[in-house]
C-alpha cells in the first residue's frame, strides 16, 4: 500500500472493483431468495419487488442463474426456482 503522498507509486488494486462485485453478488442474491419463495415470476415482477434496474439487466441475472442450474425457464417470459435453489434457501420441495 501506498503512502498517502506518495504521487509516484501506482495502486494496483482497483479500489471500484469490490464494489461493483458487491452490487452484482447482491443482485443476484435478491433474485434468487425472491425466486425460491415464489411459484413463478416475470422480469416485471422483480424489477417491481426486487431491484429496480432496467429489463436488460435483469435479464442478464436471470441468464446467469440460469447457466448455475438455480433457475429455469417455464414460458418464454416466465421462471421459477430449481429444485436446487429451494434447497439452498431451505423452502421445502
């Protein structure tokens, strides 16, 4: 680490880097307790009653759960929680 005025060493460590994790961790984290506790949703549905991000974002959230097995497409614009992910968040299967 640095020392506060030394103006010629350079920080290798991103310091908006742990942040921006947090925020993608606690996004889909959100998601996915809302996911185990609901029969099915919608993109609508979590963005009204999770976080309030733009449709493509969540999207994107739900693709990677989706990748992880922790969600599953039911129709086109709804899903639902894995057997997997009920287990994780202890609702009963």
């Amino acid at each position: 680490m640095k020392h506060p005025l030394d103006d010629k060493t350079v920080d290798w460590v991103d310091q908006k880097k742990p942040l921006h994790a947090k925020v993608i961790f606690d996004n889909r984290f959100s998601i996915m307790v809302f996911a185990a506790h609901s029969a099915s949703f919608t993109i609508k549905d979590v963005q009204e009653a999770v976080i309030d991000i733009n449709r493509q974002a969540v999207r994107k959230c739900l693709i990677d759960l989706m990748d992880l097995n922790l969600l599953e497409r039911v129709s086109i614009k709804t899903y639902k929680a894995t057997d997997k992910a009920k287990q994780l968040f202890g609702v009963v299967v």
